[in-house]
C-alpha cells in the first residue's frame, strides 16, 4: 500500500499585466467579419474568465447563426472575387511570413493574454506553444508556392492530354478548443490561406482572447477584407451552424470526440470535407532496460503540460513489472516538487484547469479510480481556495476495463499498470486496448523493440525516448481521435481539391 501525499500547494495569485494586454481587455471584444468589427446581431455578450482566481476578465460579443451566415457571405465573396484566391500563391506566403513575423515581435503580450485566458504557465507558453506556433506558420507558408498538380500522358500518344489541378477547397469552417487557442486559431487559419482558402473561425468559448488578439494583427497587415472571420460563440450555436452552413466546403474541427461525432453528422449533410482532431488517452510503455531517469522526468512533463489538458499526453502507463517500483516512486517524487500557481507567476510550473466543471470532472474520475481499485500513490485533491487547482495525481495498479483506463480525463491524472509479459504483440494490444488512437510513447533502448512496436500500435504519433525534432510533422490520430492530419504536406493539401482537365487535340 503506497501512501498518499498530503501536502497540498497552494496557489499565488498576482496578475501584472503589461499596459497593451490591458488596453486589448478593455476594448469591447467582437466579432470579425468582413474586415470590420462588428457586434453580435443579438447584441449579446459572454463572460470570459481567469480560471486561476474564478473572475471575470473581459466580455466577448457572442455569435450566433446570424453573425456566422454573414461571416461565411464574407469569406464566399472574398474566395470567388477577392483577390485572396487568385493572389499569387508566392504572396500569399509572403503575407503568412509577415503574420508570423509581426506575432514574434509581439510574443510577450500573447503569452500574458492566453496565459491569463487558458491558465496556462508563461514558461510553458513560451517554450512549447509559441515557438511551435511559429514554426508552423513559417512552415505551412512555405507550402503555399509549392502546391502543385501532375500531367499524364494521352492515349494513344500525341492525342491529348490531362492534367490535375490542384485547387483551394473554397470557404474552410474552422472550430477550435481551449486547451491551445493561440496554436490551434494560427495552425487552421494559416492552413487554410496557404492554400488560398478563405476562412470562418469559431474559438472555444472558454478562451476565446487570443483568437480575437489574432484577429486585430490579421486588421494591421491588411489581408483582403473577408479572408478570415472571427465569430466567437457558444458551440452549439455558432459552432453548430458553421458546421451545418450550406456554404461551407470544409469543416477542420479539433476538441472533443463527441462534439467531433456530431461534427461529422451535420457536415454530411452537405457532404463537407472534415478534418478532426478529437481527443486521446494515449500509452506510454517502459521497459526494463530504459533510461528510467529520463522517462519518468518527461512522463511528468508531459501529465502536467497544460495541466493534463493536452491532447497527444501519455495518461495511460504501462511499466514493466521489473521497474514497477522504481519508476513509480520517481514519478511521485517529481510530481510532488510540481509548483502551482497562476500562470503568470513566474515560479509556477502547472496552471489551474479551465473551468469549475473540468475540476469537478477530474475529481469524480479520481474518486471513480480509487473505487474500482486503482492505488494513489500521490495527489487526488483540488486545491482549496479560488480558481480551478488539481494536484498532480497518479494512481498505480489500474484495471484495464476501468473508466480511469478507458476515458479520456482531460487533467493531470497518470493511471499505471505493470505488464509482464515479453511478446510484443501482446503488449500491443495492451496499449491499443482504447477507442482512441492519437499517441503513444515508447521507453527503451533497444533498437527492434521501437521499430517493431512503432508499426504494431495504432497511433498517429509515435515518440521514443521522448522524441525530437518533430518540427511541422502531419497531426493527427487513428480510430476515434480523428480523420486526417494537420501539419506538413498533408496539412496544407487536406484545403484543397483535384480537378482533372482532359484537353483533345
Ligand atoms: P469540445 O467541447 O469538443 O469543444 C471544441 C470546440 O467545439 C469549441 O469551440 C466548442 O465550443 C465547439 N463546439 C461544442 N459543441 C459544438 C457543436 N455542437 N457544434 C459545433 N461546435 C461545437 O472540446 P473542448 O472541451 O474545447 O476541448 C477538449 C477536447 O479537445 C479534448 O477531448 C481534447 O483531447 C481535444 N483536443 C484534441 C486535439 C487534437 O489535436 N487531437 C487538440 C486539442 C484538444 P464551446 O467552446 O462554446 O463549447
Ligand atoms: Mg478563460
């Protein structure tokens, strides 16, 4: 029986925000569209909190049908006159640079402002999602001049001949979650442009600020009016009418599987292209013989990275029985030094969740653990005290078949299991045990045992070791965590269309 740990850290709170971050707040926040901002047609507002204290920061005009019919209207024009569509592809690139050159200059007001927004810590912000932002932007504008079709030959020869074009998709729908706002918004919109879509953006209701900071940069480069909407919203409202909009030719969807499920429903109605990138409850596998240091520091990078709140992390452990103990009392050691704080407080290592209802959430899937068996080894309490804080929290000896092992929790809850056996494909099929299918992360030193397990999971995302390097790979995951890939060459092709052109002579 492991103890549990008692100590609980207690959240500082101080926000000093920088004069610009607190003249964006102060603005009324509305929608784009058009390349104006305009109020919702219902004239409504939402409130958007500081999940670190519970309070209220800013209020956003909330979108409805209405304000996404007009956004869409936009983006049509925009794609069939503007001249967004038929800009030379290579300055549709050069603007993308621009985008990405002018968010650097600016990279300390966004990570205060989505910091504040998300809760995410400023020191996690600006080692993992602005860079990574960044790099995709450049990237993905890199695509935009080398999109290109093929040519066959006729037959009989000296008949004709066909070619394929390559064609932007039209008006891309595009629905973002909380989790990474600023990443997610930057990845589908400069997406979607680089392969001279024109675009609609709903974000996350629960931090919607640093779509709408976006927007106001997108205004001072002068992108051709109606090239890319902001339309902040409830999702079943606006979310669900851009997802239903006739005239939309592509939704690129990223949250939740069951929000994806009915995504895909109403985009059938139209037969619209999809993109989703839902959600994970990835593996990670420890073998004897690896470096356990390094595992069990990345481990916990990882299960406290956004607070838990992170797509592709590895929540489901499995360690080898001959390292069980070793490994586990690591992770409880490092997971007990974890800082907790607001995000931007400069010690803090871990943020709050996002919201009252995702700690209530966590908490029940903890209780839900210890009831169906599973041991606590460290954590299991929110934090008392305003704002929404979990202890990092692991808990051993999980059952396959329980809601711990099978759900995706969304907080910083690592659940482990030891395995015994030596058979790869059973070890597989341990890990492969899950409807999802976004990640799963390996920890040995043996060359055979990575290459033969990287083909046997089913996964989108395979880190070994930690990984490195991974730079604009495609995105995405197997079975219900979604359908195609973001990033990279298949990012940018999944916005556009094939068109084959026969020519007689
Ligand atoms: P969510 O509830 O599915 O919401 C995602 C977005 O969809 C939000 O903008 C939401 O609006 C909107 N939405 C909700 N209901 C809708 C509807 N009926 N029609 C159209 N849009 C609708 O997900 P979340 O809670 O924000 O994010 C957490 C989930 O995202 C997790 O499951 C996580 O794994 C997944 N995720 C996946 C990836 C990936 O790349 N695979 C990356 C990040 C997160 P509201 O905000 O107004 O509800
Ligand atoms: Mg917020």
């Amino acid at each position: 029986m492991r103890e549990p740990d008692q100590s609980s850290p207690r959240p500082e709170v101080s926000p000093a925000l920088r004069a610009s971050v607190r003249a964006f707040l102060a603005r009324p926040a509305h929608l784009l569209i058009d390349g104006q901002w305009q109020e919702a047609a219902s004239g409504e507002t939402f409130d958007v909190l500081d999940p670190a204290t519970g309070q209220r920061i800013a209020s956003v005009a909330k979108g409805t049908a209405v304000d996404i019919d007009r956004a869409v209207a936009a983006a049509r024009r925009a794609f069939t006159r503007g001249p967004w569509s038929r800009m030379l592809s290579a300055e549709r690139g050069r603007l993308l640079n621009r985008l990405a050159d002018l968010i650097e200059s600016r990279l300390d007001e966004i990570a205060e402002l989505e910091s504040l927004d998300g809760g995410n810590p400023l020191s996690s912000l600006r080692r993992a999602d602005l860079p990574m932002a960044l790099a995709n932007l450049r990237a993905t504008a890199g695509w935009a001049d080398k999109i290109t079709g093929e040519t066959y030959l006729s037959r009989p020869a000296g008949h004709g001949l066909t070619y394929v074009l390559r064609q932007p998709i039209g008006v891309a729908g595009l629905i973002t979650p909380w989790n990474a706002p600023f990443l997610m918004a930057l990845n589908k919109i400069g997406t979607a442009l680089a392969a001279g879509c024109t675009c609609v953006l709903k974000p996350a209701e629960l931090a919607p600020l640093s779509a709408l900071w976006l927007g106001t940069l997108i205004q001072e480069l002068d992108f051709p009016a109606g090239t890319v909407n902001i339309v902040p919203g409830l999702g079943p409202e606006a979310g669900a009418a851009l997802a239903e909009h006739p005239d939309v030719n592509k939704i690129s969807f990223t949250g939740s599987t069951a929000v994806g499920r009915s995504i895909m429903i109403a985009a059938a109605g139209t037969m619209k292209r999809v993109t989703l990138e839902l959600g994970g409850k990835s593996p990670v596998l420890v073998f004897p013989d690896a470096d356990l240091e390094a595992a069990a520091a990345a481990i916990t990078a990882e299960i406290t990275f956004k607070t838990g709140q992170f797509c592709a992390a590895g929540t489901r452990l499995f360690v080898h029985h001959d390292v069980e103990t070793r490994l586990l009392d690591a992770l409880s050691t490092l997971s007990r030094k974890i800082t907790l704080g607001h995000g931007l407080q400069a010690s803090t290592q871990m943020g709050p969740l996002i919201s009252r209802r995702q700690l209530d959430r966590v908490l029940h899937y903890i209780d839900e653990g210890k009831r169906s068996g599973a041991q606590l080894v460290t954590g299991g309490k929110a934090v008392p005290g305003s704002g929404f804080f979990v202890e990092p929290t692991l808990l051993a000896d999980a059952r396959p078949d329980t809601s711990v092992m099978t759900d995706e929790i969304f907080g910083p809850v690592l659940c482990a299991a030891p395995f015994v056996e030596d058979d790869l494909d059973a070890i597989a099929s341990l890990a492969n045990h899950t409807p999802y299918g976004l990640a799963a992360k390996i920890w040995t030193r043996d060359l055979r045992t990575t290459h033969q397990l990287a083909r046997k999971l089913d996964a989108g995302l395979i880190t070994v070791n930690g990984g490195g390097g991974e730079g604009a790979r495609p995105f995405g995951g197997f079975k219900q965590s979604g359908i195609g890939r973001e990033g990279g060459r298949e990012g940018v092709l999944a916005y556009t269309e094939l068109k084959s052109v026969s020519i007689g002579y």
